[in-house]
C-alpha cells in the first residue's frame, strides 16, 4: 500500500488532513512535535488518540527542545503574553520562526526512510492565524527544494487539502468524515479549559458557529 506521513498536531486541522489522507487510500504514518509550547502536554495527549482513531500503526513524537532556546514567540517564552483581544493584524507573537519548515525537513526524512510518496500538512492559509510558513506558495516552494535535496526515487509531494478551506468548511468535513473533534485542542493558553479568548480559540469557536454546530470540548469564558 502507498505510504503518507502526516504532520499531526493533536488540534482540529491536522486531524482532519490525517483523516483525508485516509480517505484517498494512504496507509499513514503519524508524525508530532514537542516544541516546549505552554500546552505540549495536551497536545500530545490528543495526538495519541487521534493516532489511535485513526489506527496508525507507525508513530514518531520527535522532541524539538532547541526551539525554547531560540524563543522569540508567546506560544513558548512565557515572559510574552498570549493575545486575547481578538485577532491581529499582520503576523503575531504566537508565529513561532520557521515552525512548518522544520516540522517539514524531519517529516521528509521520515518519508523517505519509508518510501512514502506524500506529506500531509494542514496548513490554512484562507482562514488563519496569518502566518507566512501557511501559504501555499510556501509549502509549494519547500516541496520543489525537498524533491531536489532527496534521492531521485523519492519524488515526495506535500499535500494540504485544507488550505483553502474556511473554518466552518473544516469543522462540516470533520464531522461529514468523523474526526474525533473531542480529542482535538487549539487553545494556545490552557492545558485543562479552552480560554476562549486567544487567536486560536476564535478562529475554532467562529469555525463551529458558521457550521451551526456545538465545539464539544470545554471553555473557561463559555
């Protein structure tokens, strides 16, 4: 069977590009980060169920302490405050530098240890955070230099069905494909409830409304 490796986060996007990937027949290889972000605890946790929903047999957790080192963002140095007054113009504090690049070159390097032919990411670009490692184009451009620093055998694509979904889209197709919604989590300030109140939260909450549907998990402002 043809091999995906998927970049999984433990939130909602991920899951669903996971399930997608799935769906068009790939057996998959699951993939997370630990990047000392406030809520890497959680995530992970909703990562092993989401891998277990999906009965993904092949799993990597790759720890990435290097990136506390560097700083630079309020999703790791918890000297900066996570914003919570709504969603900002230009690139926030919580883009972490070059996250997606990185997250990629180790994905890729899994890919072709297994000889799998596609990368899943779920990326957003539409209906986002605004962050540059997001864009299309980007993860295009990181596809071309990926096929050229790899065995010619390799021939790896990288693919991110939801970026040009809008939230509410993602939140209809996960419910249509039955991604366990429950055991995802966006909130970039809490480990236990939800804010509510940062970027993130937003976008998931406006993500359930416009698709006239009730976010399962808890809030601490709901």
């Amino acid at each position: 069977m043809k091999r995906a490796v998927c970049i999984i986060s433990g939130g909602m996007d991920s899951a669903l590009s996971a399930k997608i990937a799935q769906q068009d027949g790939y057996e998959l290889i699951g993939v997370h980060f630990n990047y000392a972000q406030r809520t890497e605890q959680k995530e992970l946790m909703c990562y092993r169920k989401i891998v277990d929903s999906l009965e993904i047999k092949e799993s990597y957790e790759i720890p990435l302490d290097f990136f506390k080192d560097i700083g630079a963002t309020a999703l790791i140095d918890k000297n900066l405050d996570i914003p919570t007054g709504g969603i900002e113009e230009g690139v926030p504090i919580t883009y972490v530098p070059f996250r997606n690049g990185i997250f990629i070159s180790i994905a890729t390097a899994i890919a072709e240890k297994h000889g799998a032919k596609a990368l899943y990411i779920g990326v957003v670009e539409e209906d986002s955070s605004g962050y540059p490692d997001c864009r299309e184009g980007y993860i295009s451009s990181m596809e071309s230099a990926i096929n050229l620093g790899t065995k010619d055998e390799t021939r790896l694509q990288i693919k991110m069905p939801l970026v040009a979904m809008k939230k509410g889209e993602i939140v209809k197709k996960s419910l249509e494909l039955g991604v366990p919604l429950k055991d995802t989590w966006s909130c970039y300030k809490n480990e236990d409830l939800a804010c509510g109140l940062c970027d993130s939260c937003r976008l998931r909450l406006k993500g359930f409304a416009n698709a006239n549907s009730s976010d399962p998990i808890s809030y601490v402002t709901l």
